[in-house]
C-alpha cells in the first residue's frame, strides 16, 4: 500500500473526511464519557474510528496530535522532561476543625467576600493542562510548583480530556486525575504488588513510560481552576464555562451566597455534613473539602502568604484511622498448613463499619511493628477496605516483649517449620488443615459441591461427622435432617450436591485436593503428559523418580518437591484410598480425554492482555487450538469469546460492546481442562 507523508499529496476529499470523522468522533466520545449519552451505536463509533485509524496510517501526513487516535496511546518509550509552569501552582491552605473554618470565613466575610464556592477535595494527582489557539499542548504534573514533568502524551490517553476546545483559547487549566474506587479494586487485584490506594496507583499510572499502558487505566479528571485571558470575574461562571468547553467538572460543587444564608455557618455546617455523610458512596475518593472566594478581582486584592493562596482554604478530613488495643493474637492455620497471626482489638470503626480482627500476615510483619500484647495501635483501611494496623502509638505498660510465634500449632501441637517468611504446621492431619481442605474442596472454585458451603461444614464437624474430605461421602443424613436448620429439602440438596461431585473428572479432583501448587494446570500438564492416573504419581514416587516430571515444560522443581513429599504421604494416600472407596475416579478416560480435547470446538477465540499461566500468549492461542477451536488475531465478527489478561485494553471495551463472552485466565483454565462448560463462562469484566 502506497503512503503519503506529503501533506500536499493529500487528496482533499480525504482531509475533508478525516477532519469530520475526527468531529463525529469527538462529539461522542463526549457524549459516551461526559454525559452518558451517545447519540450513536457502539458499532457505528468501531466502524467511523476503524476508518480513522485506517487512513492516517495510509496517509501520515494526515497524523496530528489532537486526533482522537492518539488517546490508545504508544509503546514509544517516553521521558519527562521538565517544565517551567507559566502559573505559580499553589497548595492550599488547610484546617481540621469547623471552628477553623467558620473563622477563616468570618474573617474573609469581613474583608468583603460575599459568595464561595465549595467544592470537594480530589484525593489524586495534580495536573496542569496547557492549551494554545484552543489545542492541548502541554500537560504537566504539578512538580514543585514551579517546574514539573512534561507527561503529555500520557495526558492525551485521559478521554474526557478535550484534546481541542471549540474556542482558540490559551493558558492553563488545573485539575486533578484520579481513579474510580470500584476500578482500582479490580486494577489492584491483578498487581503483584498491590497500591496502598487510589491515588498512589493513578499517580504511578500517569508516569508510566509506555502510553499504551497509561490508555488501559480508566483514569479520570475533574478540573477545578481555569487561567484563561478571557475569563470572567466569578470562578462559579468560569466553571461553567470549563464545562462548555468540554472539560469534566465535578457536578457535586456548589455556589454559596452568603448575603442570601440566614446564617453562614449554618449554611457551611450543612454542606460539610452533608459531604461527611455522602463521601463514603462516592465512588472516587475526597480527602477534604475546598472554601474560594468566587470573586476574582477580590482573589487578586487578598494575595498570597508563601505557598498558598488567602482566598481558598481546604478543610481536611480526618483521614480515616481509628485507635484500638491488641487483646489477643491468634493463629489461624490454612489447609496448607501456613500460619497467620490474627490481632483480636476492641473494636473500632474505620472508615464506616466496625474493625475488630486485623490480619499480622507473619513474624517479620509484627517485628516490623514492633507489636506486643495491649499496646494501643493506629487501625486503617488500606485501599479503603482492607483492615491493617498501622503503627503502635502506645506500648502496653510494662512494655511486654514484642510477641512471638509459638513453636508448636495450637491446634494439634506438632513443631512449626519455617518456609521463608511465614511459619507451617506440618501435620497433614492437623483439624485446622482438614477443615481448611474441606471448605477448600467443597468451594465454587474446585469440586463445586452444591449445599457444602462454609457454614454447613463446620456444622456438621461440630456434630462429629465431617472431620476430613472422605468423611463428605458418608454422611448420616437421617440425624442431619434433624439438625435445627436443616429440613428435608436441605438434605435433599446436600446429598445430591455431594452424589454430583462423585462424577468430576479427575483432573477437577486432582486440584480439588488441596495440594499447595496444584492447581488445574499443574493436573492438567501431569495428565497430558503420560500421568494419566493417580497411581502413576504414585509409582514415580516410590520408585523415586519424580524428578522425571521436571521433564515436563511448565513444571518447576518446587511443584516436583510438593509432589514428593505429598504423594509419599501415608496419610495422603489414605485420604485418596478412602475416596477411590466412595466412587471417586483416580484417572482419566480415553473418552474424557477426547471431549476435552474438543472442548472449544465451533468457538473462535481472541486473546489479549497479559498471564500468568500464558507466557508468551501464544500459548494460550495454541491451548484454544489444540482444544479445537480458532483463533482471531483482533476481536472481529466472527470472534466468539475473548480471554482477557491483566491490563487488557482496547480489545476488551470492544468485545464488551459486541457481546462476546469474555473469561479471564482461570475461568479459561478452567474451561480447558472441561471443568466448566464455556456455556457457563462469566461475561465479567477481567
Ligand atoms: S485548588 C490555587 N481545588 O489539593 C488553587 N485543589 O493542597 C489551588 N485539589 O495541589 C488548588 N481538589 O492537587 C483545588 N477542588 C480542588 C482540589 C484541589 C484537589 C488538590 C490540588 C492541590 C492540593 C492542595
């Protein structure tokens, strides 16, 4: 295909398209992002959006900046360099009291101020946005105040940021960039290392070096200040204007009047509490709250002390920590085994609902904390959710020594092992450890057993008849039917739920049985490859050959020593007897084997985004193939089920608008291994 770099070579039908695809573009993207109203269908936008991108590319003297296009950003490596901001960018000025506040603004009111305007305080990172002629030049971080790092073409990704203005204009707009509570749950999920909070990852974001990576985290912005020549006298009116212009304003803020309150305060109190109490249904985080003088010419006259301006002041919240005290330290132990300390505190509310167990995750944890048994502790909810102490504030008189691991499990007394950072009770038959296998066994995730949830199997372990997983396959339902709570129909599911499980194929039972490390993959990976049954696994280890299966590309030597020690297990190999005994198939079918392998027969898959499991990706194109299926390079209409990984962009947003089912790397594994029918397969977002 020829190109065209001359401008001039340019044929003016095609500029004349490309400009008013760029508008049609531009005006839904606004009406998709801002006003939640697009006045086209999602095919429409996939197909005028194809058409740009495919002429820019046969013409590149048509590429410009300000193209919709460039908001999927690039892979070019970028640096940031410095920039001088044409403003001072100022910090605000803060106070933690309404006693504080009322006095800033009696004392304001005094020096003429008549009209404030409240807005919230964007908990995220400040960004400058410089336009020229109506054209986003420059956007910038807020630096020192004085120079900051040039990050625009990661700015450029932001789609509610209007690249051009309908109007020439020039100067800076400020504002902040931050991200939704609900996407960085989801986000952060996926990261090895997680983020403390919001703001930590949309800061981090806005610094990655690839673009690309920057378009895939829905960040977004909400402008508060605007330096335009032109601009009007009241910052109430240039908000509005900014929300004209296109911008994203945050539509929470308010204009008060204070010759028309009765009484200012009052007036005040009231928005303050009503923020207090709405803040925790936001779904973006504030940390406070902001008081400015509406009135620009009024702003100029009352200046400036040092770094912040006299007519804005911030009312901080209190960030939300609670103070508690150490009762008690437990230990739980998981069904592998690992220890993890649990502080017990009085309970304190945080953050909205009450705190009272607090995870330690392990010794070196609590000897960084330098924790001992009732000191009084500083409680939080990092990332807003989960419970942490943060630091000691107060040692418990006689400062107790800082609180150790027992060297024996509570439970079943066997000596703890240390494995890296966390301590291991040992013992395969620690009640601790087979309770965890059970629930683990039972749970959505592994055998899938309808009527076995949590609750029912401590229920039943209460009564004596459910201490290990083989104990599930004879259960005396004519005494558990007159369990208060537990009527026939209870039963009925129950014992059809546990009959169900025992056809699961045996890979399903494989990584059901709660062997660390051995998850579908690993049972898949050993089936294939010439261990069709548990009693192959078996021999190898008797005959002290396991190291056979580091044979096995994708098997590592910790999987092979978890796979000794385990399956030499007497007691192991007990619990595997007893469900044998109950009807549990050990190995695989020649038949079981052929429906899997066509389990994605009549299904084109497309495969985008990062894995784990699936390094390089192919990999997983070449699982979908050998299952039978196809594989489509980019989501198009003849594309069935998209396989979403970590940091999925573009691809996924289309496969959402076209319908198609989308599964994440383990619902995949799952469906490959046929643990799951693809019928089943949830449309969740990864
Ligand atoms: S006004 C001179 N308004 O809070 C104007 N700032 O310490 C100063 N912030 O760096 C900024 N929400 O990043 C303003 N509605 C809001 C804000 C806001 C968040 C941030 C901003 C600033 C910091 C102040």
């Amino acid at each position: 295909m020829s190109t065209f770099n001359d401008t001039s070579a340019i044929p003016a039908s095609i500029r004349t398209e490309a400009e008013s695809l760029r508008t049609d573009i531009t005006r839904y993207q606004k009406e998709y992002y801002l006003d939640g109203r697009p006045s086209m269908s999602d095919q429409e936008f996939d197909r005028i959006f194809d058409r740009l991108l495919t002429l820019e590319s046969q013409y590149p003297g048509l590429q410009d900046p300000t193209s919709p296009t460039h908001r999927v950003g690039s892979d070019l490596s970028s640096e940031f360099p410095e920039v001088h901001h044409t403003i001072p960018v100022l910090s605000l000025d803060k106070v933690y009291s309404q006693e504080e506040l009322g006095a800033w603004i009696r004392k304001l009111r005094a020096q003429g101020a008549k009209d404030f305007v409240l807005e919230e305080k964007l908990d995220g990172a400040s960004v400058v946005l410089y336009y020229q002629d109506g054209v986003l030049e420059k956007g910038v971080t807020r630096g020192n105040g004085e120079v900051g790092n040039d990050i625009t073409t990661n700015i450029r990704t932001l789609r509610t940021i209007p690249l051009t203005l309908p109007e020439k204009l020039t100067g800076p707009v400020r504002g902040e960039v931050f991200l939704g509570k609900k996407d960085f749950q989801k986000i952060n999920q996926t990261l090895e290392v997680p983020y403390a909070n919001p703001r930590n990852l949309a800061a981090g974001t806005l610094r990655r070096i690839k673009s690309r990576e920057v378009a895939q985290v829905p960040l977004q912005i909400f402008v508060y200040e605007s330096f335009f020549p032109g601009d009007s006298d009241s910052h109430w009116q240039n908000l509005a204007h900014l929300k004209v212009l296109g911008f994203p304003t945050n539509p929470r803020t308010q204009l008060l009047t204070l010759a028309e309150a009765d009484d200012a305060e009052q007036a005040l109190g009231k928005f303050v509490a009503h923020e207090t109490q709405t803040r925790a249904s936001l779904d973006y985080e504030i940390d406070g709250l902001v008081f400015k003088v509406d009135h620009l010419g009024l702003r100029e006259s009352l200046g400036y002390t040092g770094h912040h301006p006299r007519w804005a002041m911030a009312y901080k919240f209190e960030s939300p920590q609670g103070i508690s005290r150490v009762l008690a330290i437990d230990v739980q132990i998981g069904r592998t085994g690992r220890v993890t300390p649990v502080a017990r505190i009085e309970p304190v509310e945080v953050g909205g609902s009450t705190i009272s167990n607090v995870t330690l995750h392990n010794q070196d944890y609590i000897d960084g904390l330098e924790l001992s048994l009732g000191d009084t502790v500083a409680v939080s909810r990092r990332g807003d959710v989960i419970p942490a102490i943060e630091s000691v504030l107060e040692k418990a008189p006689n400062t107790p020594p800082v609180w150790r691991m027992a060297e024996s499990c509570p439970t079943c007394h066997s000596p703890l092992v240390k494995n890296g950072a966390h301590h291991f009770c040992p013992n395969f038959s620690c009640p601790d450890r087979e309770l965890g296998r059970l629930i683990f066994f039972a749970g959505r995730d592994q055998m899938d057993i309808e009527g076995l949830g949590s609750e029912t199997i401590e229920t039943l372990r209460d009564q004596g008849w459910l201490r290990d997983i083989p104990d599930a396959y004879d259960l005396p339902y004519d005494k558990i039917v007159q369990l208060p709570g537990f009527g026939q129909k209870k039963v009925d599911i129950l014992s059809r739920g546990i009959e169900d499980s025992k056809n699961r194929p045996y890979r399903q039972i494989l990584a059901s049985l709660g062997v660390p490390d051995l998850g579908p993959k690993v049972a898949e990976l050993l089936i294939e490859n010439g261990y069709p049954a548990i009693a192959d696994l078996f021999a190898l280890v008797d005959q002290g050959k396991t190291e056979e299966l580091l044979e096995i590309k994708g098997l590592g030597a910790k999987i092979v020593a978890r796979i000794s020690a385990t399956f030499g297990d007497d007691q192991f190999r007990g619990l595997v007897g007893r469900l044998e005994a109950a009807g549990l198939k050990f190995f695989e079918t020649p038949r079981e084997k052929v429906q899997i392998q066509g389990v994605f027969s009549g299904q084109t898959w497309c495969v985008t985004g990062s894995f784990e499991k699936f390094k390089p990706r192919d990999r997983a194109m070449e699982l979908v193939r050998s299952r039978g299926g196809q594989v489509t390079s980019d989501v198009t209409s003849k594309t069935t089920h998209l396989l979403a990984g970590e940091k999925a962009g573009s691809k996924l947003t289309k496969a959402e608008k076209l319908g198609l089912t989308i599964v994440n790397e383990a619902e995949f594994l799952a469906l490959s291994s046929g643990l799951e029918s693809t019928d089943d397969a949830t449309k969740d977002e990864v």
